[in-house]
C-alpha cells in the first residue's frame, strides 16, 4: 500500500454512497424488513467525516491566515467568512427543503416551524420523544450547524499546544452526558438527541485531522488496526447479546469506540483499497450517489410525503406490505428523491458553489 492518498475522493465518495443508501433503506422499508440490524452506522460515518473535513480545513487555515495576518486580528473576520461560505452550501438548499415539507403538509411541521427555522429540531426531538414523519432526518442536520458554528472557536481560539486536550474533553462530553442522560429526564424524553450526546463523532474525527495535521501518516498501519478491533469490538457490543453472550455495561461508550474505528476506515480509504472492496467503491454509480449524497439525504425523507398526497394507493389495500407492492415504494422514493436531488445540485447548489468559489477569489 503506498503512503499517498491516491485515491482518497473517489472511495470516500463511495463509502458515502454506501452510508447514504443504508439510510435510506432503513427510513423507507416497513419496520420488519430492517432485520433490526445498526443502519445508523451510516449517519455517524458522515458526522465522524464531517468533524474530520472540517478540523483539517480549520486548521490550515489557522495556519494560513495567521501567517498572513501578521498579528493582526484576524478571528472574527474568518468565521465570518467560514459561516458565509458554509451557509452557501448547506444552509440554503435546506431551506428549500424546509419549504417542500411545508408545502406538501408534512405531520406536525406548521405546529413547530420554529424549531425546524432555527436550526434546534435535535431540542425539539429530544424533548418529545419520538421520531416525526418526514422531517426527523432534519435532526442531524441540526447538529452539524451547531457544531459549525462554534467548532472554528476552538479551534482558532485555543493555544496549539492545548489542542489534543481541547478536542479530547469534547469528545468526552458524549459519552458521559449518555452515562448521566437521567439527569436530563425530565424536561428531555431523549436527552441523547440533544447535541452534546454526539460530540465524540465530531471531536474524534477532528483528533484525528490533528494527528494528520500534525505529521501523522495516514498510510500507518495503525488506522487499518483501529479499524479491525474498534469496528469489530463495536459490532461485538450491538450483537453479541443476541446469540447469548452475556450483556455489557459500557452501552455510552458504544459510540465513541465506533467513532474511533471509522477514523481508521476513513484513513484507509483515503489511502484507497487495491481489491475488489476498492473497485466497488469506485463504480460510477456510487460515485455519482456520494457526489449527491446532501441533496439526497435532504429529499429522502421528503419523497414518501409528496407520493402520500399524489398516489396514495401506495399504502392501501389487502397486499401493501408484500414484496411487490414495497418494491414498487422503494423505486417511487428512489425516483424521486433522485429527480429533486439532481434538479437541486444543477439549479441550487452548483450556482452556489460558483459564488463560493468567487468569494475565495
């Protein structure tokens, strides 16, 4: 395996293709075809990615701009334009899918508008307990713009050498508000959804974007390692109780070692598999799906409510769970999604990305 990143884009897109039709699947198929199996694996792989893009983007640009600043102070004016340039991409075509929601009557949404506007759904979640139809992906979402906006503080606020110790006692704050998550109960329903409950997703991925930051090979062995005994010890925790090993008790903990063996899969693909697994993940069709996989995630849970309102004999009749009937849901979304998720990249997000682009220049 060579130490260069060769083929980091193109099997990270792939990996989040996979992560991204995991979802999908898990929200669009009756409860009894999931096999109760850990799709949300899925959704942590792109917050572990999005703490690990980010730290490395912040980092270098820590070091760019005080070099160029001279001493001068620089902070404010560059998370001003980092919240500017992240708005572009992210914050407006999810208010465009805010607005199909409403549009088309999604359960619940007028009646809490607020919660979805101002970016807290998680809070809102968090506080009733249950999932709402249609728009619960939105939570995740939520998260990220929290962690967008206050990430760079650390980052560009705390002295280097202070670094590692910073992002570790984030990542901590997870597991421990999980351990002590009572305490929250109430007001909170499910005080996990709240953002401090996923902060070792963000906080490791950004550790690991210090240690490559700071001169740490991503072609060392010791990520593939991570990967094997992390990912394996994770799955080791979901499903030995189910073929009768005894039950552990490090259940706020299950996310943080997951959270470390994707650091090691996103090292090794970067570095890029040389087997059939890398081959696969660079087929066109995965590419394409990672390529998309915002606008995707943004319309998926959106399809199911839009088809609801046109052709909703979907849903009815004596077969509406049989194979042939669900078959023909999953091709409706798929389609769907797909139509709003290139219409969104070709006439929202690409002339987007061209202001962006300028605002660089």
């Amino acid at each position: 395996m060579s130490g260069k990143p060769t083929n980091r884009a193109i099997q990270l897109d792939g990996l989040r293709a996979l992560a991204m039709l995991a979802i999908c699947w898990d929200h669009w198929v009756p409860p009894a075809w999931n096999l109760n199996l850990p799709y949300e694996i899925g959704l942590y792989f792109f917050l572990v990615l999005t703490g690990y893009f980010i730290t490395g983007s912040l980092l270098r640009s820590r070091d760019r701009i005080e070099k160029k600043a001279g001493g001068k102070p620089w902070r404010w004016k560059a998370w001003k334009d980092f919240q500017w340039r992240r708005g572009l991409r992210i914050i407006v075509p999810y208010y465009v899918a805010l607005l199909i929601a409403f549009v088309f009557l999604a359960p619940t949404l007028l009646h809490n508008l607020y919660w979805y506007v101002l970016y807290l759904t998680n809070f809102h979640i968090a506080l009733i307990g249950e999932w709402p139809h249609g728009t619960s992906h939105f939570w995740s979402i939520a998260i990220q713009q929290q962690f967008y906006l206050f990430w760079p503080v650390v980052i560009w606020l705390t002295p280097r050498r202070f670094l590692p110790l910073a992002m570790i006692l984030f990542a901590a704050m997870a597991p421990i508000s999980r351990y002590f998550e009572y305490l929250f109960m109430p007001p909170f329903v499910w005080p996990s959804k709240i953002s401090w409950g996923l902060f070792d997703f963000f906080g490791i991925g950004g550790l690991m974007a210090l240690a490559i930051h700071s001169g740490f090979p991503l072609s060392s062995r010791l990520w593939k390692i991570l990967m094997v005994v992390c990912c394996g010890a994770y799955l080791v925790f979901e499903f030995g109780p189910r073929f009768g090993l005894p039950p552990n008790h490090i259940g706020p903990f299950y996310a943080s070692v997951l959270s470390v063996g994707l650091c090691g899969v996103i090292a090794t693909a970067s570095i890029g598999w040389r087997n059939m697994a890398g081959k696969f993940l660079e087929t066109a069709f995965l590419q394409k799906v990672g390529l998309l996989s915002y606008g995707i995630y943004l319309y998926h849970n959106l399809a199911p409510i839009i088809l609801g309102k046109i052709v909703p004999f979907l849903w009815m009749g004596p077969y509406a769970d049989s194979i042939p009937q669900v078959a023909l849901r999953i091709a409706s979304f798929g389609a769907l999604t797909w139509v709003m998720t290139i219409a969104s990249w070709k006439y929202l997000e690409t002339p987007l990305n061209r202001l962006r682009a300028k605002g660089r220049t």
